[in-house]
C-alpha cells in the first residue's frame, strides 16, 4: 500500500516526543481482516516502557495546562486540518486493519476530526461560577481545573474516531494523554500521533503505547499519577476497568456495550422504516455498540416490513475495501477476528434451532475467511441468544409485538441501555417511548444521532458518562470550590 503522505504508516510507538521500539524486541503481528494478509508489526512495549510513557505525561502536564486556552486550542486545531488534509491516507490504513468499507473509512476521519476543533472551542467555556455567600465577609466560588494524566484505552470497531472523543476533551481542557489503542488496530492511533506532532503538541501531552494488553491497561489504570481513565469496549473488561481504578479513587468513563431496540409502529413510513433499519444494523458490518440488534415491529404491518427489509439486505454488497490500491463498491466487510466469526455462527444455529426462521443469509459468505452472509431471522424470542446478547455481527434478528407496552418490556429487556431507534409519525406515541425507554440515546426516524455536539453514552451496564458535548469534559475535569474569608471591602 503505498501513500502520499508515507510517514503516516508508522511502526513504533509514541512516548515523549519520540518513536520508540520495544526494549525487549517484542512485537505483534497486524493482519488485513479480509485477507489476512500480513499488514506489518508494531513493538509490544514492556512494563517499564509504559511507565516510561507516564513520567512524560505527567511532567508535560504542568507546562501544558498553563498553555492560554488559545495556545492550545491552536494546536488542536491544526491537527484537525491535518487530519482532514490526509483524510484519504488516514482511511486507507483504517480500511485496511479494520476492514469497514472506504467510504466508512472517510465518513470515520471526519467524523474524529470535527470533535478536536469543537472541544477547542468549548473548553473556552469551561466556566466556574460565583457562588452568594451564606458565610458574611466570605466570597465563594469554584474554578474548573484539569485532573492531570488521563490513560484512553480504545476499541478496534472506531479506532480514530474513539481516539479524538477522548484526546480532544482531555487535551483542550488541560490534560495530557496516554493512549494504549487496540492491537488489531494500532497504524490508525500511530498515524494520529504523527499527525500530532506535526501539528506542533510539546513532547509528553500525547503519548501512544502498546503492550500485551492485560499488562498495559493494569500498569495505566493503577498507577496514582493517572487520575482518569476513559475506556470504549466490552462491559465485561469495563467492570475489571472500574474496579482497578477503584484503588486510587480515579475519574472513570465507560462506553461499553449495546443491544439496541429499534420499534417500528404500525403508523411509521414503511419505506422509511426499513432504510433507517438496514443502517442502523449493518453499518460498520453490524460490528457497532449502537447497531440495531432487536428489531421490533408492530404485528399489523410485521409481513410487509419483513418482506422489504429481507429485499433490502439481500442487495447488500460483501466484500474487502480495498483490492491492492483499488476501492471495491461493498457495503459489508469481513468480522473482525475468527472468535467473532465463531460467535456468530453460534449465534444464528442457536436461534433457528430455537425456531426462529431464516429469511436470508445465514452462512458463512462464498468469499471464505472472515465474511459473512447479511442475515435476516424473523420470530425472535427473548430465549435466543441473537435476543439476549451484543450482536457484534451482519445479523439482525426481527420479533414482532402488539402493544406498545409490550414493545417497551422487551426494548428494555436487557443488561444494556446504550441505543434504541423508533419509527413512527405520532408525536402521541413517540415522546412517551422516549421518556419510558432505559437507553440513554434515542434516534426516531432517523439513523443518524451522533456528533460532536452530543452526549454519546449509556444506561445500565451500557457505561459510565458521556462522550462528546459540554458533557464529554467531565471525565477530564474537577470542580474546585474556594471560601475567600475578607475583610472590610474589596
């Protein structure tokens, strides 16, 4: 693969303002999902490497909060452009370690790219306040100050776009980083770090490392001088996160996992039904925290939404991203890894022997290796597995229901509560559903709802804080409070 901007493609880690390999020589191999083609190697640091990676951070973290908002958000907003400037190169590498399609790949980088100059912006905003003194001849007020040293540990699902969520909030408000990415995915995190340099971040404010991961995430997460720790990716690693920082009584965030509800009544759009569905589940070749898992659809027009949302997803294209340099026009890449494929078989033959019925798909795709047909199983019940667990997979499963109070017991018949999706055209029937959903967002006739201005996060065992918007600072920030006692007039 070659690219215009070739220093993009990096091999080493990031620490203190230097490219560094791993002492002890250790490294791991990265593979091309869809043809297992051998992409290159990157070092796997060793405990003290990463250690190495706090020290920067933590002395870098003094010059760089007392950088002006301005100072800061100069550099922030460089990387951005740079980011935007090499947004073909950048979604070339994502295509090729994660496997999404190209133009996912493009819609990823600008997407990461357009939290780094808001959170610029807002960290202007950053406001305490004067609070009326119930204390006479006492002034009181709060100042908001950055925590200091933040670890982002990050999924392969978004690899750059995960990254800047973090980084962007954390930055802009003060802090300095420390980014262990996921090891199916590290060129997209190395190449951000290039970009950050060029774009001028002083040596220690953003540091990328990587390392047998039970390892790294323990030596980040327990050491004192990190004193928050955001975290996008499975609930079962988030609580081993919560409770190693539990030690130090650390700022925690969690995105974790999702099994979205999407409620299609029987006064929605059709039509509009079944597109927003066919998105919302097969995006990121279903391999997506807010993907549509539990399809629910009012029993009146249950055949007719079966019947075009079958047709839809038979059209789906399968296929690599890229062909040598060449892009491939497809729709669904491979899974991640051959665990994910194994799951997903499972998961289907534990659904059809259960009596669900298969309305396409449903194999292993004639491409071989990773990919796997679309699916669409109808007559879901709560006791299949495809019900009960994350889908991280090109399978939707479809159920239907007759009142709305029934869809509502099953949407929030989960551990989870990121995501849920409603079709319908009555505001009667759509804010009630709002409210009495247990997700903590809600698109409604639409696929579309994040952004850099939201608050991305969830409910339940769906995470801790939010993600994005005035609230993505609160994992980075403290609430300092002073009683200024005086006396006489100022």
């Amino acid at each position: 693969m070659t690219y215009k901007h070739p220093l993009l493609f990096k091999a080493l880690c990031y620490v203190d303002g230097h490219w560094v390999h791993s002492d002890s020589g250790h490294s791991v191999a990265v593979h091309n999902p869809a043809d297992q083609a051998l992409i290159g190697h990157v070092p796997m640091l060793d405990q003290p490497q990463i250690v190495t990676a706090v020290d920067a951070a933590h002395r870098a973290f003094a010059g760089w909060r007392e950088q002006s908002i301005d100072a800061r958000g100069a550099i922030l907003r460089r990387w951005a452009a740079l980011m935007l400037e090499h947004q073909e190169d950048l979604a070339r590498i994502l295509s090729q370690e994660q496997g999404k399609p190209l133009a996912e790949s493009r819609g990823e980088i600008a997407y990461a790219a357009s939290f780094i100059p808001w959170f610029a912006e807002e960290a202007r905003r950053l406001y305490g306040q004067n609070i009326p003194s119930h204390i006479p001849g006492a002034h009181l007020g709060t100042v908001k100050e950055p925590v200091g040293v933040c670890a982002l540990l990050t999924p392969w699902n978004f690899p750059s776009a995960m990254i800047t969520r973090k980084a962007a909030a954390a930055l802009a408000a003060g802090c300095t980083v420390v980014i262990k990415p996921a090891h199916e995915t590290p060129f997209s995190a190395l190449a951000l770090a290039q970009l950050a340099e060029e774009a001028g971040f002083p040596a220690g404010v953003f540091n990328v490392v990587l390392g047998e991961p039970q390892m790294t995430m323990e030596t980040l997460v327990q050491d004192n001088r990190v004193r928050s720790v955001s975290f996008t990716g499975s609930t079962r690693v988030g609580k081993l996160v919560l409770q190693a920082a539990a030690q130090d009584v650390k700022k925690v965030s969690l995105e974790l996992g999702g099994n979205a509800p999407f409620i299609v009544c029987a006064d929605a759009d059709l039509e509009l039904a079944v597109k927003v569905a066919v998105e919302a589940k097969f995006q990121t070749s279903g391999q997506d925290c807010c993907a549509a898992n539990r399809i629910m659809v009012q029993r009146s027009i249950y055949p007719a939404f079966l019947n075009r949302f079958t047709a839809a997803v038979r059209e789906l294209r399968v296929g690599p991203a890229l062909v040598g340099n060449q892009e491939q026009s497809v729709d669904i890449g491979p899974l991640m890894h051959q665990a994910a494929f194994d799951v997903t078989a499972e998961r289907v033959e534990d659904a059809l022997q259960r009596g669900a019925q298969r309305l396409v798909g449903g194999e292993a795709h004639a491409l071989g290796g990773l990919f796997y047909q679309p699916t669409v199983l109808a007559d879901v019940t709560p006791q299949m597995r495809i019900y009960r667990e994350e889908n991280f997979a090109p399978i939707a499963g479809v159920m239907p229901f007759d009142t709305l109070e029934q869809a509502i017991e099953m949407a929030n018949d989960t551990e989870y509560g990121l995501a849920a999706y409603i079709c319908s055209n009555r505001l009667d029937l759509i804010y009630p559903l709002i409210r009495r959903l247990d997700h903590a967002m809600i698109a409604v006739n639409g696929v579309k709802f994040t952004g850099h201005p939201i608050p991305f996060g969830g409910m339940k065992a769906s995470g801790l804080g939010r993600e994005g918007g005035t609230e993505g600072f609160e994992a980075f920030v403290e609430t300092k409070y002073f009683c200024l006692h005086h006396q006489g007039q100022f």
